[in-house]
C-alpha cells in the first residue's frame, strides 16, 4: 500500500495545455504538500494545504491552482502550460507541522 | 545567498567510512529537516529535528539552534547511502520553508 501516491508519474504535454497531477495519502494526514524539483536539483515549496484549507502560497504563478477535494487528495492543476514549468512535481503529506513527512514518488512534467 | 547552506555539494567516500554532512541556516526556524533523495529520484524524510540529536539506525542528526547549525552523520558508510541529502528549516515567522541545494554523496564499495 502506497502512503502518499501521484498521478501520474510521467506527463508530457505541449506548451498552452492544461493539465492536472493528482495526491492521494491513506495516512490519515491532514497537512499536505506540493514542491516543485527544477533541474538543477533545488527544491521549492509550492503550497501547502491544513485540513482542505490553503496555509502556504509561495510566490508562484496564479497558472497553478491546487485544489483539496477532502483531507486525503492534494490535486495540481496548471493553466497554460509554459516550457519552464517542465521539472518533477512532489507532493508530501505530514500530521501536524512538526512530524516527518512522507513523499510521493514525484510526477515528472515536460513541456514541450 | 541561499537562507540555508549544505557542505560538501559533492562527496565521495569509501565503504565503511565515517560521514558528516552540514547544514547552516540565517533564519530563526522551528523545525529543521534532513531528506534523502535517491538516485530514482524518490524522496524521504529522514529526521525532523528542532534541538538535541535524533538517531535512527547508523544515521544521527545533530542540531545546534545557538549556531544555526546542523549535521547529519552516517556511520558504517554503505553504497546503498548513495543519495543526495537536502536539508530544509521551517521559519519561526510565517510558514516559509528553505531548502538547501543538497550534497551527493556516493559510497564506494
């Protein structure tokens, strides 16, 4: 059984598509998470949701928008797609601020 | 300047060997992470520390919050520790998380 798992794991689309990457954790967490993994390996929060409700808005394009259906999905949807946007998307699950956090196995987007 | 600063980028070790790795921060914080992210690019999150020393099998964690300092070591050193460590800080003021760029470390047999 997966803890915390993405959808899907590779996604190639071309510029100006939307799309979406799903997050799911069976752990009864109720903080989760997306990153962003650029390519050269440097990792960044993206946004960070508390029981269905946005905490963490790092300055990123209003082109991502997650949407927290309930407290076991985290989903990642992006507008217009822009090659820049092209690196491995991570969304993590953690209960309560100060526990580990376990990862999900990352989605890798390319924009082409 | 990064808010949060790893040495060595790169380390190359010898089965066996004793490693440190080391993390320095410029933010007050409240937590403090080490993840471990391998060569398939998976993610897990080793310790979360925010005083003292945590240890967990042949990895200990060490946090000196005076310094702003961090190390994580790895003792019996074994290739399968190839990986690249990040460490990450959660700021005491508003919910920022900082990231380090990370050390790859490679164990050779």
């Amino acid at each position: 059984d997966t803890a915390v798992s993405q959808t899907p794991k590779y996604l190639v689309t071309q510029m100006g598509n939307d799309k979406s990457i799903k997050c799911e954790q069976n752990l009864g967490h109720d903080t989760m998470y997306w990153y962003k993994q650029d390519s050269k390996k440097f990792l960044k929060i993206m946004f960070s949701y508390n029981n269905k409700e946005l905490i963490i808005n790092e300055t990123v394009p209003n082109r991502f928008s997650p949407k927290s259906p309930d407290k076991a999905h985290l989903n990642l949807h992006i507008n217009s797609l822009e090659l820049g946007d092209s690196a491995v998307y991570f969304c993590a699950s953690r209960f309560g601020p100060y526990t580990e956090a376990f990862f999900g196995q990352g989605t890798r987007l390319t924009v082409v | 300047k990064n808010e949060v600063e790893q040495s060595p980028q790169n380390l190359t070790a010898q089965e066996g060997e004793f490693i440190t790795i080391n993390c320095s921060y410029s933010v007050g914080i409240s937590a403090l992470h080490w993840l471990q992210q391998h060569p398939g690019g998976g993610i897990v999150s080793l310790f979360m520390l925010s005083s003292g020393k945590k240890k967990h099998g042949r990895l200990i964690a060490t946090i000196n919050i005076q310094e702003k300092h961090s190390s994580l070591h790895i003792t019996a050193s074994h290739p399968r520790d190839s990986a690249v460590y990040i460490c990450a800080v959660r700021s005491n003021t508003g919910n920022q998380f900082y990231f380090g760029t990370g050390t790859s470390l490679t164990v050779i047999p």
